[in-house]
C-alpha cells in the first residue's frame, strides 16, 4: 500500500537548518513526480518544492533559495534540506507525489523560534 513517512523535523532558532527525509513505498517511486508540502496553523496545505522524475526542480517564491529538494531513487527517498529558517517556516510538513496521492503520512514537525 501507498505509504510516505517523514523524518528529520525539529525546534531550530530563526537562521538554522534542517534536513528532511521521506521514505516513499507502495508507488513507481523513480517514474513520480515528488513534492514537499507543508501545512501551518490555520493555513492551507501548500506545495513548497517539487522535483520531477528526471531531477527537475521548482520552488515556492517563500523559500526559493533556502530550500533544496533531492531525491534517491535507490533509497525511494526524497530529501528537503532548509536553510536560513525563518519563523513563517513553522508548519507540519509532508511528502506526497505530485499529483498528491491518499493517504497522507503523519508528517514532520518544524518550529523555528528564538
């Protein structure tokens, strides 16, 4: 079965860095689209990175040029490294493909706060 499980989230002060990971099962893995998403209190699930089957990128404007998304299609992994943290980057974030597929994983906590 479809299954995506988020790791590496954390409380990190305003400039810090985090690295997360995704391991996607139960999917063509190399062939998907992959994204990361992330929901903030109150606000709605939004698509923040992408990355097509061939290593394309694409970025939201809010984190273009802090954020980076790879991907290991040995590992069925993909990867957000996030950079120059800033408090608007507080959310639960997800991976999903892209198109986002049911059902969502648990997610991976992310606070940035002094």
């Amino acid at each position: 079965q479809v299954q995506f499980v988020e790791s590496g989230g954390g409380m990190v002060q305003p400039g810090g860095s985090l690295r997360l990971a995704c391991v996607a099962s139960g999917i063509p893995f190399s062939i998907y689209a992959m994204g990361w998403y992330r929901q903030a209190p109150g606000k709605q699930r939004e698509l923040v990175a992408r990355i097509s089957f061939g290593g394309s990128t694409n970025y939201a404007d809010s984190v273009k040029g802090r954020f980076s998304i790879s991907r290991d299609n040995a590992k069925i992994t993909v990867y957000l490294q996030m950079n120059s943290l800033k408090p608007e980057d507080t959310a639960v974030y997800y991976c999903n493909a892209d198109p986002a597929r049911a059902p969502w994983g648990q997610g991976t906590q992310v606070t940035v706060s002094s």
